[in-house]
C-alpha cells in the first residue's frame, strides 16, 4: 500500500507522514521522499516486497512488524517514476490487498506504485465550494520540496476562469507557511461552473504543479445523487439552430446533427423542461469519412463517433473545437453538466498512435483470426483481446505506454474542453486496471475528488450474473456509476412483453440495493441506449424487425405508448439516475442497432400520443427535480406481485411519495398500509386526482396506469 494510503492507518504513520521534514530539521510540512507498502500478517509470517526497481530480486524487501500486532511495514525510497511490485508472505507471492492500482509485467498483473518527486513542492486543493450567491472559498495546503523552505506567502496566486484574482476587498488571499495552509475567497461568481487555479512557490521560487478545482454556483443538480441524464448522438439529434434533421439515406449515413443544434437545445430550454442536470454526448473524436463495412455487411460512415481516428482531434463535420468550446460555456452557464463519451479500447486502422506502435506491444495482434463473435473468437473468451473489425485495432493495455496513453487521454479532454466526466466505452473489453487507471487519474486532477464523474458501459444480461458483473466494475476506487442493464432487460419482460410480473422487478432491485450497499455507486436507470432496441418497439412487439430493410413503424397504439410511459414513471420514481435517451420523451421507435439511433422528430405537431409522451416526461422531470424524497429517498416496498407494485420514498421531511403501478388490462387495486406514509390528504402528482390515506387504503388503478402520490401540502405539485 502507497503513501497515498496511509491516511486509513494515522495512528500507524503519524511519525512517518512528515519523515521527510524531520529528517531535514524542517518545521513545517515537507514532500516525504519515501513509499509505504503496508501488509497484514499472521504473528511470526515473513513478509518481503520484490518490485521493478530492482528487477524482481529475491528475496526481496523486508517489512517489519509496526504499529498493531499484525501489522508489518516496509519503506522504500525510490526515484520518481512507476514501478511494479509484489507481496510475498510465508513464500506466497500476491497483489497488494491495500492498492487498488496495477499495472503489467507481460502478462503478469502485479501491484502498483508511483514515486513523486519528492525535490518538487506539492500543492493540493482540500475543499473548494461556491455559494448560491457566488461566493467562491478554497483551501489548501503546501508542502516543501525536501530539504526546501517554505511557502512563501507572496507566491500564492489564483484564477478564475482564466482571470487572474487580486487580493483586495472583493478577494482574500492568505497563507500560513509554518503550517504549509493557504485559502482563497472571493464574491461575485456568476451562475454555473468556474474553475479555479492556484498557484504557489516556496521561499526560492521554486513551484508546485498547480492545483485545480471545479466549483458550481446555483448548478441544475447540486450532486450526481441528484442528477437526471439526456443521452445525446450528436449526428442525430439537431443540426445548426436547432434544425430538426430529415431522416438519413440509409441507417448507417451521416444525417447532419452538430454541437451547434445541441448548443440551440440549451439555449432554448428544451432539457431544463425536461428537469435534465446533464448531458452525455456522443465520442467527439474525429472518425474517418466514407463508408466502411460492419460485421452485418451493412456500410456505414463514423456518424457515431466511435471509430477513433485522432486521439486529441474534434470531429469536424459536427463544427470542431469552435462548437464544442461553445456547447460546453453553454451548458456550464444553464448549470448543466457534460460527460464526454471516451473510447479507450479500440482506435481506427489510420490512428497516428496504431501506425506508430502497431509492432511494439500497444495492440492486440489477430486481426484476421480473432474479430469479436466470430467462429473461433467468442465473446466469453476473447473479450479483451479480440477486435470489433478488421479495421479497429484493439488496445493491449499490458503495455504501460498503451495505458498511460489512454490515460493522458482522458485528462485531456476533462482540461481542454472543461468537461465534467467521462462515459467509458466497453469496460469489460479492457482489463479493469484500465478503468481504475483513468479514474484515479481524474480524481487527481481536480478538486474535489470527484468533480469528475466515471460513469461505465458494462454491457450486460440480467438477473445476479448481469449484477455481478458491473458491481466488479465498481466501489471507493472503481467507477462513479455503471448503467443498470439487470433492471432494463427486466422492465421489459415485466411491462413491454407480460413475460414475468412486477416480483421481477421487486427481485433485482433488492439483489442490487444490497450488493452496492456502501460502494457510492449512483446508479443510472434507463429504457433503453444507442446499442438496443428501442422499449416502445419491444412493448409493440416489433423489436425483431430488420433495422436495416424493415424497420418497425413508429407506434400509434394508445395501450403501447401508455406501457412506455409506465416504464418511463418508473425510471423517475425509482433510486438512482433516470437516463434519458434522446428520443424516450416522445417514445421514438427503433429495431436493433442502427435503428435505435434515428433522427430526434421536431417537438411541434407531434402526434397526439407522442406530444403526451412528451408531456409526461416534463412533469416527471419537474417532480424529480422538486421531491428530495424522489432524488434520495429510501425506497420502502409496499406491494409486488405479478400484475401490480408500489413503494414509497422518504427522507424523513415529511414529504414522501408513493409510487404505484399496473399493468393490468383490467381495474385493479392496490392497498398502502397504514404507518408506511402519514395519513391524510394525498394528490397523484400527474393526474391531480386527490385521495385520502387512511390506515390500510385501497387506492385504485385504472388498466395500464400508475400514480404518483405526494402529500396534498406538497410544494412539488403544479
């Protein structure tokens, strides 16, 4: 375990945490030179670490018994650089149970560590908070190079937004050297994001990297827990102005949607109805132009984004870096987050980086003999090794340039552009010391440690196995959030196909309530994405039809659009983060990939059914954004059998919700028992239909509906 670690054993390293600064006679805070690898051991064990630094010799470092009986420890002082390491115990060679970073020996996982330099000064941002009012307080704290002086008080600087802060009245600046602390406070920040840098020197000018922080003023959603997602395909969304986009020659053509008609949504309000918080774009990355064949035989351009062809380079037929800079100030301002959709396990056959590192390590070989889901190249075998097509070479993340690559990369993105996270693409198709590389290196970058949200695509089935797998994926130095395959594919035999009963449901959430317990994770839950059917396709039976030579119509069905918009109440009214798929608001049909990727239809003279549809997603949005009971609520089950569920949400404000569901084709009752919620007046916040609970109340359902009750008091209603 690294120094980065020691902070869970303080009572262990209170005199080793400032070893540096006792060992050069310094009073105040110093970069400690040294790296502690802690292990835990059964009285009388030997315990040695072998490591890079030495090219593997055995036996190896010692460790020695310190601190709790148990305990042993083993410091090291190495040159700043990246290192491997493994723990040996009584002969038995492992990981380091405390490091949650690794990195690659061929084809050999071992531990982790990253030596500082520890001749640098260090800066670090502690807390960074701006107020509803726009008044910005940031701490931090310097440490000196070893065998340096201090801070010097008159070095510190910093900026907001670019701009330069100047100590005065409006602005407070000052610093402690002794204690190696400095703050920062000033007033007048405008609503939306700023980011924040500091920097510092110490008594011979000698500087510290600087230090950056992401600070919100008035933000659509305070937190993640909060937040409503609206996943976007640029290409097919809206072009310039907002234009609405004609339908595309083929599935697989360009159909003209920029940033420039997602910046117009923005402006025109269009997610803020929606009660949306942030937006997921599609890769930005540009793609090479022309047609190119898929695994079906189909052609198709790189409308989607994901066939990388510069790393570091904005796809120019959506407007380039001009564009996106002007999306990204526009969601920043409206308070909207953005997470960029990265791609770290394939890149296109042209990339400069495959064209220089194709014969070195950086990619898988197999090009002809292994194409994912081929004969002879199955999924469950080959996952991180195979590629997609013959012209997407697939990243071996074995190679420590490859990942330190794909990390740099990412970093980028998040600076450059001021994004505020990341969707990973394909997690399972890389290792996951790929995914925890790149979340670590995002939590360091900016303050606070998780100003950048690492949401993951762990495609997978459903039922525990689904389950098991992303929660791999996730917890304290995993991913932020993974998306709830389980609870999708069971919301679809449950309410678009009658397959199974709302038990189901009820099943998986309390599989998945109790294996995230304590992991952080913000789940987000959704109908649908780009890579499946789309649900009111699956709820009018249509879903088996050829996206490419018989797409499914759109539905008219009243009975169909009324099963989407339960799943739709449901996704709102459940923990977690509602997804939106551009396109689920007006319950947009579509057959499998590419289908499920059409054009977004204008919002003006929908047909009657969609413009409900739309109507609807408004008001769930609105509620989730008011009902704290909504965002972070316990969920307390009240009823699931077959045709029917409920539950209620409450954080104890005297503002729960309950929420129930039917999908029967018949009337049907569902009773709340009395002590779940507060008797009283009620309203179903969609409907405005009032009801009275009162002890066990038997609250009745017409065919195919739900409600959402909340207390007649409720600031939430319209």
């Amino acid at each position: 375990m690294p120094k980065a670690s020691w902070l869970r054993f303080p009572s262990l390293v209170a005199g080793a945490a400032l070893l540096g600064g006792a060992c050069s006679g310094a009073s105040y805070p110093v970069v400690d030179c040294h790296q502690a690898i802690w292990a835990r051991a059964a009285a009388g064990s030997t315990v040695t670490v072998m490591g890079s630094w030495d090219g593997w010799q055995a036996p190896g470092i010692a460790a020695v018994p310190s601190g709790p009986p148990g305990w042993q420890l083993a410091l090291l002082t190495l040159p700043p650089g990246q290192y491997g390491y493994e723990v040996v115990t009584d002969g038995t060679v492992g990981l380091d149970p405390f490091e949650p970073l690794t990195t690659f020996v061929g084809e050999r996982e071992v531990s982790r560590l990253a030596a500082a330099d520890c001749t640098v000064p260090a800066l670090q941002i502690a807390a960074a908070s701006a107020d509803a009012a726009g008044a910005l307080a940031v701490s931090g704290t310097f440490a000196a190079a070893a065998g340096g002086p201090a801070l010097d008080p008159a070095s510190v600087r910093a900026a907001v937004d670019g701009a330069p802060l100047a100590a005065g009245t409006a602005t407070r600046i000052t610093a402690a050297p002794a204690l190696g602390t400095l703050s920062i406070a000033t007033d007048g920040l405008a609503v939306g994001k700023h980011t924040v840098t500091i920097d510092a020197a110490d008594a011979q000018g000698h500087a510290a990297p600087t230090a950056r922080a992401a600070v919100w003023v008035q933000p659509a959603a305070e937190t993640w827990d909060d937040a409503v997602l609206y996943q976007i395909v640029t290409d097919r969304f809206r072009g310039d102005g907002g234009a609405a986009l004609a339908p595309p020659a083929t599935p697989g053509t360009r159909a003209g949607g920029t940033f420039a008609g997602v910046t117009a949504e923005i402006e025109r309000g269009t997610f803020a109805a929606l009660g949306v918080t942030a937006l997921w774009i599609s890769p930005v990355y540009q793609n090479p132009t022309g047609f190119l064949p898929g695994t079906d035989g189909h052609l198709s351009e790189g409308y989607h984004g994901y066939w990388v062809l510069a790393d570091r380079a904005v796809e120019p037929a959506f407007g380039g870096e001009a564009a996106l800079d002007a999306l990204m100030a526009s969601a920043h301002a409206h308070g909207l987050r953005v997470l960029f959709d990265i791609v770290p396990n394939q890149v296109y056959q042209q990339n400069p980086i495959y064209l220089a590192h194709q014969s070195d390590g950086w990619f898988n070989s197999g090009r002809d003999a292994c194409i994912c889901g081929a004969a002879g190249c199955d999924w469950a075998t080959y996952q991180q090794s195979c590629w997609f097509t013959p012209y997407l070479p697939d990243v071996r993340y074995q190679a420590d340039g490859a990942m330190e690559n794909a990390v740099g990369d990412a970093l980028f993105w998040m600076s450059r552009f001021d994004a505020d996270g990341v969707r990973i693409d394909a997690v399972p198709m890389t290792p996951r010391a790929t995914t925890r590389r790149i979340v670590r290196a995002l939590r360091d970058s900016e303050a606070p440690s998780r100003a950048l949200f690492a949401l993951g695509e762990v495609f997978t089935g459903g039922g525990t196995a689904g389950l098991d797998q992303i929660k791999y994926y996730l917890g304290p130095d995993g991913l932020d959030s993974a998306f709830d395959f389980p609870l999708m594919w069971a919301m679809r035999d449950v309410i678009a196909h009658d397959v199974s009963g709302f038990d189901e449901v009820e099943g998986i959430l309390a599989e998945t309530e109790q294996a995230l317990a304590g992991s952080g994770a913000v789940v987000p839950r959704m109908l649908d994405n780009h890579d499946t059917t789309r649900f009111i396709s699956e709820a009018s039976g249509d879903d088996l039809s050829d996206p490419w030579g018989n797409p499914p119509p759109q539905p008219a069905s009243a009975s169909v659009f009324a099963r989407h918009q339960m799943a739709l109440a449901l996704v709102f009214a459940l923990p977690g983060m509602p997804v939106i798929y551009y396109g689920d608001e007006v319950g947009l049909a579509g057959a499998d990939d590419p289908d499920s990727r059409r054009v977004m239809p204008a919002l003006e003279g929908l047909p009657s059914e969609q413009a409900a549809t739309l109507a609807l997603t408004r008001r769930l949005g609105a509620l989730r954004r008011c009902s704290v009971a909504l965002r972070r609520g316990a969920r307390v089950p009240i009823w699931d059998d077959s045709d029917t569920y409920a539950f209620a949400r409450d954080v104890g404000d005297g503002a729960p919700v309950v929420a129930l569901f039917s999908r029967s084709q018949a009337p049907a009752v569902v009773t709340v028992p009395g002590g779940i919620v507060p008797a009283g007046s009620w309203v179903d916040a969609i409907s405005g239909a009032a009801i009275t609970l009162a002890g066990d109340t038997a609250v009745p359902l017409a065919p195919l509906s739900f409600r959402i009750l909340v207390p007649a008091s409720s600031a939430c209603l319209p």
